[in-house]
C-alpha cells in the first residue's frame, strides 16, 4: 500500500507501537493481516506482521477492529457454504427430476 509507505517513513523504527499513526498504518495493513496475506516489509525493511501483531497487542481499538473484519471474513465464509450446499441439493434434485421424467 502507497500509503503505508509514505507514512511509515516518517516514524523511527523505534516509534511507540501504540500511537495515532501506528494505529493509521497498520488500520491500512488490517485486510491483508486478517487474511494471512501479509508479506509486505516497511521502509526500514523490518516486516509488517510481527509489527501489526505488536500493535495489536497494546490498541485496542485496532484490535477490536481486527476481530470485526474477521467475524465478517467467517460469515461471508459461512454465507458461501451454504449458498455451495444450496447449489449442490438443486443440481441432485434437477437431476432426479430428470431421471424420473426421462422413464418409459
């Protein structure tokens, strides 16, 4: 993320991990961290999941919205299932409708 980058520049790579702009930086990093897709490195080349972990340790806020947008990933997960489910049980069905319409 551009910016990320930009921001993490201007903070030492010895910033307090609690502080409004950690909480911008890593806020920008949340989707690709609750996704496990997080493989990015900051300016100071340092990576950016044991940074977020860090931060999410000592923020409350950004942890809480860390576990909303997993809640939302696990219930768009589950929405998917059953929608697969739904249209599995509807190609069994047509397919028996067909047999049996397909009977001498």
């Amino acid at each position: 993320m551009q910016r990320f980058h930009i921001l993490a520049r201007y903070l030492p790579p010895d910033a307090p991990t609690a502080s409004p702009a950690v909480c911008s930086l890593v806020r920008a990093q949340l989707d690709d961290f609750v996704d496990g897709e997080l493989t990015r490195h900051d300016v100071c080349d340092r990576p950016l999941v044991p940074l977020v972990r860090e931060h999410l340790a000592s923020c409350a806020p950004c942890t809480r919205l860390a576990q909303q947008l997993s809640a939302l990933r696990a219930a768009l997960r589950a929405v998917g299932a059953r929608e697969r489910e739904t249209v599995r049980a509807s190609e069994a069905l047509r397919r028996r409708a067909e047999t049996i319409l397909s009977s001498p």
